[in-house]
C-alpha cells in the first residue's frame, strides 16, 4: 500500500512539474498576449495525455471542447492559424486517421481509437494543415520510442499526440 502511495506521490510531483516547465517555455515562446488561451490548450493537451496513458481512454469532454475552442479562437484572431486554416486542419484531423483506420481494419480493427482521430482533429483546429502533418509525424517518432524503450507493440497513442501537439506549437509559434 506505501509503495502504490509513493508511486502516486511521485507521478504527481512529476507531473506538476512538467506542467510547470511547460507553462514557463509557453511564456518564454508567446508572451503574455492570449497566453490564457494557449495554455488550455496545453495544459487540456498534457492532462489529455496522463488521462489517456493511465486508462487508455481519451473522454469526449475534453477533446470535443479542445476542437471547438481550437477553431473559436481562431476565428477570433487569438489563434495560431487563421479560420480556414483552422476548419482545414480539423477536417483532415478527423480524414486522415479515418482513412487510416479503413484500411488497416483489416489487419487490426483498432488501428485508430475515436478518441485519438477527435483529438488529432483538435490539434488540427487549432494548428492548421500543415502542421497537423507534423504532429502526424512527430506523434509517429515518439510512440516508436516509447515502443522500443518499453518493449510493446501497442500502447496508449494520445501521449503521443499530445506531446508532439505541445511541441510544434512552441516551435512554430
């Protein structure tokens, strides 16, 4: 019981902390303009990814109001990306891993969770199309990582998602 306590003590100072150099490199990148606004984002993002690598699930009441709050402020000109952009990146979000998904059905029919194709939609609203792609990719490398450093075929993908989200945002803006 004291060592699951530890664990649990831990987990949560790391976690913390995290969070904390995160929203410390947000301010440092973005300044305090709309900072409010990017670090939902963010921080929606980095709880989005404790929750999904601790149950595998991504619950529906965050990713949905990520994607709608992605594309209202960038209609509002707080954003990254402009509106059609935004409307462009969520779309493909929401195309490409359905797409995916169809194919490879028929060799694992869980190739994509919904939780993880409406949660790249939201990073697509609110970074546009073409850095979506980079999230796609950066996503990719970092669960390869995370496999062969775990030795595991499958896994918990929102992590992934999610931290390459976090990571092109401070990059590109």
């Amino acid at each position: 019981y004291t060592r699951l306590r530890r664990q649990f003590y831990y987990r949560s100072v790391m976690s913390g902390l995290i969070t904390m150099a995160v929203t410390f490199a947000a301010y440092e990148q973005w300044g305090a303009l709309h900072l409010g606004w990017r670090l939902a984002y963010v921080w929606i993002l980095l709880l989005l990814a404790e929750i999904d690598y601790r149950t595998l699930l991504l619950p529906d009441i965050l990713t949905v109001p990520l994607l709608i709050l992605g594309f209202a402020v960038s209609v509002f000109g707080v954003g990254f990306v402009g509106a059609e952009m935004s409307a462009l990146g969520a779309v493909t979000g929401y195309v490409l891993p359905v797409a995916a998904s169809l194919a490879l059905v028929w060799k694992n029919k869980d190739a994509f969770g919904g939780g993880d194709i409406k949660l790249l939609a939201a990073a697509g609203a609110w970074l546009g199309i073409e850095l979506l792609l980079y999230v796609i990719i950066g996503s990719a490398v970092l669960f390869m990582i995370y496999a062969l450093v775990r030795r595991r075929r499958s896994g918990a993908y929102g992590p992934a998602i999610a931290l390459s989200a976090i990571m092109i945002a401070l990059y590109f803006f």
